[in-house]
C-alpha cells in the first residue's frame, strides 16, 4: 500500500499499534481491529464474509485451492485451470458505517512481476463482486473465467485476519488527541485511491511545504510584512484560528466577530490574502443562509471569511446572513460546536454592519497598500506550516501554546470584559507567541493589545458614511474634469445638457442627471437617490425648500437666464483641492499666471494648488494721495508689499507714512 505506508507528509511519529502493519504514522490511529455501532460490535472479516456470503455451490470435485501464491480451480471433469498468481495485503475497509455499509475495500495487489498496486473498490462494486474493472492489470489465463478470477479475489481477502477497518479524517484540521499527541489533516495527507472519500474541506485545505524551523520561517515573514500593526493583528487573528483545537482544550472559544473595512479593492485583495486558509471564492454575506452554512461547514481550524461589499439599502440581505454567522458563533460558545473557526467580514462600510454584534472592528484606511500579495501569502503559509509541524511533535497540554496562555493567567474575567473575554485571552497569546519570534515588534505588540483591552469600536454612523462619500465621489469627478463648472464669473456658462454643476455665492448646485448619471453610479454605499440626499440633510450638507430640491436663476448665455430645479451642496462638502480649482476659475479675472505678470505688479497672495496668484500693480501713475489697507493670510507677502510700495513713493519724492 504505496500510498498509505509511505505518505511523509504527516506531523508526528506516533508508537505501533500493535496491528503489525507499517502504516503511516498519520493514520496509526485510525484503523481499528473492530468497531461498536448501535451497540452491535463490528469485525472486518465478519463484514466481509457478510458481503460475500456463502461460498458459491459446486459439486464437491469442483473446489478452488492455493498452491503457494498461485490459485488453481479443479473441476468436476478434474481439469485444473490456472487461475493465476494473487496475492493481496494491506487490507482495509475504508470507513465503516452503523448500517454495515462502508465507502470502499482498499487494499494493496502484488503483481506477477512483485510490482504492488494499491486498488480501491467502490461499495457496490465490491457487493456485487465487480471487481475485475479494479484489477486491469491482473494477468489473466486465457481458458480461466472471470468468476474463478472473483472466488480467488474474495478467497485472498478472507485468508488470514489481518483486515481492518480504516476510518478516514472527517475534517480538516486538527484531530482528536491520542495519548496526548495530535495530528493535523490537510489535502497532504490525501490518499489518491481514495480522494472521493475525503470532505471537501480536507482536499481543501493546502499546506505549503516547508524545511524551515518556526524562528526561520518568523524572520522570513517578518520581512515581507507590511510596517503597520493592524496587519500585524490580522497575521494574529489568521493564526490563533490555527490554534483553535489548543485554545478549546483550554476551555477557550471565540466568542466574537471581526469586521475589517479595506481602504480599497486592493486592499480588501491584501486582507483577504492574510487570512485565506483556502483557495475557494469568497462567499459573500449577502449570499443565501444555505450558501453561508455550508460555507461555515467547510472550515475547521482557519477563518471563515466573507465579503460584504453591499449597498445600505439592502439591509434584509445582510441582516439574514448576519444571523446565520451569529448563530454559529453561539453554537460554538454553547456547546463547542463541531466546527472551530473564526468568522471575518471583510465589509466596504463599517456602518453596515451593526455595533450591537458581537464583534471587533478595525478600519484598514490609514494602511499602507501592498504589492506583495504572493510572496506574503506564500510567507504566512510557512510560518503556520512550521507552527504546525512543531505542535505536531508535542504534548497537547505542555507545549509553546500553553506556556504562552500561562502569560495571561493574570487576566480575570469581570462585567467589563465578559463579552470578548476568549477571544481577548487567545489573541493575546498569540500576540506574545508572534512577538517571541519577532514578527511583530513590541511596539506593535502594545497598540495590538491596547486595541484588544479597549474593545472601543468609534462605529461611523450610516448617514456620516453616506455623505463622506459622496464627498469623494463629487470632488474626484469635479477635479479629473468628468463634471465641468460654471460661476457667475466666468466666461463658461451653464448648460443643461451637459454633467454640470454650478457655483453660486454659498453652495455647489447640480441637476437630477448630473447627479444620477455621474455621481451615484461611483458610490458603494448606495444606489438610491433619496437615500443619498437624505443623508446630506442630516449632515447638513444640503440646502432645500420643497423636497430636497430649490429653485434658481442661471444664465445660460450672454444675457439670457434660465429657472432650474437643483439640488444644492454646501460649498465644504467638496474636498480641498477640490474647491481650490473651483475658486481659481471664480477669481479667474482678478489673477495673474506666475511668469506673465505685468510690470511693477507686487504678488500678494498665491491661489492653493495653482500657479495663480493676486496682486497689485505700482507704476509712477499711481495717485498722490492714494492709501492702501493690505490684509491676507500670515506669511502672504502683505509686509513685502508695503515695503517695495514705500521704496517706489520715496524713490519718486513723496512722503510716505506706513504702520505695520
């Protein structure tokens, strides 16, 4: 048995069964010399003979025997028939059930040339004697029949006692401790015969080979970790969900939530490149409750990750996936749940999300971004994948997991901290564990744990959210010239047909298309107009005196005025750059370009992101009894200016009286 009896790729070498077998050390403890269902005991042999039945009726000259490895059929006339050579060892019933059933009969053929092909039988093939499509490789004797070749095939399996049962992994992850020692099950253990046996979560669920210790593989990962310690947090959060199984049998489970707002795509991409402990798309929290629970059933020890990239309206959605992920999490809390695992929303606005939930938040916004998403995913799969093979190899109760919770004995629980008391005591040791083998620095450690000891999630509201925005939206369409402007001022005039806007005294106006074609189209938070103007009402950002609309005169050419129902913004919703190119086409008659200035003008004040500037211009026409009150901004030139002014009267012969 090839596959079985020299896999590698388990964690720990654990003692003999006793069964006589070289198996793999993985799967020591999981072949069994009987099994109990419904308190019936159940024996390999016994199954099979069950299966097979009686042997097939032949008059008493016909009988099948074994000369040494070869099968030899005497019939009643007393012709012998060669059946051929068979020899099977290595036999297991793979995953036995209560009702006598079992998933496959896999065991190991020795060839004519000794050449050993490992073989899987399906259940009904193997009832139904079906065998020969699973032995092509059995050289046949051209005068022998297929039913001597099945006698002789199911006469090897019930000779001798060595059959067992096989009973396979049924999630990934971490397994049941054996004389306190415990293996982790990942598609690396995977038998290929047998790959349609596995959950789906198993052949999954990838570990990333490794020869790297854990204090190599931390240094690697430190090294491509982005500098900022809320994506430190995030390495914390990917490995304590590892770690579940050891912080269980501490009597620790999660018992909250985390919600984690990217700053962009790209962002939400390095985030999500962080946490993934599979290659499967991320399910989304708006998905139906029968896609989110099987998604929560296919992760065992990892992050159950999802996106939430909805609009405000479609609360119903989101409330619904919600409560299945707040369902789960109480299935944990209550009972241990059969799964283990860290629920994440990955969430575009933080204020979709209730602050009443159970949960952690944290805005990525003041993140840098990454570029390295390969190289520091391949990094954090090293480091788990070490973690692993270290854990592996020791006791489940005095190991590096333990020890570092021995740190944390000084916690309490009290009233304050009851709600996030677990997750706050395994996070903590796993930031001490990270900080150990310096992937994060003690600086990172301290704003980590500050965070988790705060437990204060500063939740924007949805109408704040809504409008911040829109502020972006508008300005960043305003300035890459999408939505043009026009002032009283200038020689541009308003015209409907267009996407503009237009800028009065005090607000920012713009029609229903400008605003339906060019800004909500850009928006992420929401789809709907009244959802939209609603929101800057409340904020105050919008001025309107008959629904959420007023009425205003704009010229639309020289000399002729128009009526037109706007929507008008208060002139600070725009960002600053934004209004900064709004003011330099209002003022656009009063300034000057740097280096096409007239002669003897004295620059007063330069316009904010621009080559514009003010002035004034001194020549010897100026008049005699001209007086002069400068005022602007610290730092503007006001003193220059009255200086050179003082220097042109004096130089011409006038009196000159200055106070500064």
């Amino acid at each position: 048995m090839n596959n079985l009896l020299n896999y590698n790729g388990a964690y720990c070498n654990m003692p003999n069964t006793g069964y006589g077998y070289s198996i793999s050390p993985f799967y020591q403890y999981y072949t069994y010399d009987q099994l109990m269902f419904n308190n019936n005991w159940y024996r390999p042999q016994r199954v099979v003979y069950n299966i097979y039945g009686e042997k097939e009726k032949t008059f008493e000259a016909k009988r099948l025997r074994k000369s040494g490895s070869e099968y030899i059929m005497t019939e009643r006339n007393g012709r012998e028939v060669n059946v051929g050579r068979l020899k099977v060892k290595d036999k297991f019933i793979v995953n036995q059930h209560s009702d006598g059933t079992f998933d496959a009969f896999y065991c190991a053929v020795e060839c004519e040339d000794n050449e050993v092909i490992d073989i899987s039988i399906p259940y009904k093939d193997f009832v139904k004697r079906n065998i020969l499509p699973h032995i092509p490789f059995f050289r046949r004797n051209a005068d022998c029949p297929d039913k001597y070749i099945v006698m002789a095939f199911y006469h090897e399996i019930l000779e001798g006692d060595d059959i067992k049962f096989l009973q396979l992994p049924q999630r990934s992850g971490w397994q049941e401790a054996h004389d306190k020692k415990t293996t982790f099950a990942s598609a690396d253990i995977v038998i290929p015969q047998l790959r349609s046996y596995y959950s789906k979560d198993i052949l999954e669920r990838e570990m990333i080979k490794t020869e790297k210790n854990l204090a190599e593989a931390g240094k690697a990962l430190a090294n491509v970790l982005p500098a900022h310690w809320k994506y430190k947090f995030l390495i914390a959060l990917r490995v304590t969900s590892v770690l579940l199984y050891f912080y269980r049998i501490a009597g620790l489970i999660p018992d909250q939530m985390y919600v984690i707002e990217p700053k962009s795509e790209s962002n939400a991409h390095t985030t999500s490149a962080i946490l993934d402990n599979s290659r499967r798309p991320i399910c989304r929290l708006t998905d139906c409750k029968t896609a989110i629970q099987h998604e929560l059933a296919l992760i065992n020890d990892g992050i159950a990750q999802f996106r939430e990239s909805s609009y405000v309206e479609q609360k119903k959605q989101r409330d619904a996936g919600l409560d299945v992920l707040l369902n789960a999490l109480h299935g944990q809390m209550r009972s241990g749940g059969q799964n283990r695992h860290i629920p994440v929303i990955i969430a575009d606005n933080l204020s979709n999300i209730s602050s009443e939930i159970p949960a952690y938040f944290m805005s990525l916004n003041d993140c840098p971004e990454v570029e390295n998403n390969e190289e520091l995913s391949e990094a954090i799969g090293e480091f788990i994948s070490a973690l692993v093979k270290l854990l592996s190899n020791s006791d489940v109760t005095d190991n590096l997991i333990t020890h570092k919770l021995k740190t944390t004995e000084f916690m309490k629980k009290n009233a304050d901290n009851a709600d996030y008391y677990t997750s706050l005591k395994m996070l903590w040791a796993t930031a001490e564990l990270l900080c150990d083998y310096r992937v994060i620095s003690t600086e990172d450690m301290s704003k980590i744990l500050l965070y988790l000891r705060d437990h204060s999630n500063e939740m924007p509201d949805t109408e704040q959210t809504i409008t911040n925005e829109f502020r972006r939206v508008l300005s960043e369409e305003i300035g890459n010239g999408n939505i043009e402007a026009a002032t009283k001022e200038s020689s541009l005039y308003f015209d409907p047909k267009k996407y503009m806007i237009y800028v009065d005294d005090a607000y920012i106006n713009l029609l229903a298309k400008t605003l339906d074609e060019k800004v909500l189209p850009a928006m992420r938070t929401t789809k709907r107009r009244n959802k939209l103007l609603s929101a800057l009402k409340a904020c105050e950002k919008l001025y309107s005196n008959n629904n959420y609309k007023r009425s205003i005169d704009i010229e639309i050419s020289s000399g002729i005025t128009e009526s037109f129902s706007v929507y008008s913004f208060t002139r600070d919703v725009l960002y600053g750059k934004c209004k900064n190119k709004l003011n330099e086409l209002e003022y656009a008659d009063y300034t000057f370009d740097k280096g096409q200035e007239p002669v003897g003008f004295i620059p007063i004040i330069k316009l904010n992101d621009s080559n514009k500037m003010v002035g004034c211009v001194i020549d010897d026409s100026t008049d005699e009894c001209e007086s002069l009150y400068v005022s602007g901004k610290s730092r503007s030139g006001k003193t220059r200016f009255l200086v050179e002014q003082a220097v042109i009267k004096y130089n011409s012969g006038k009196k000159v009286l200055g106070h500064l």
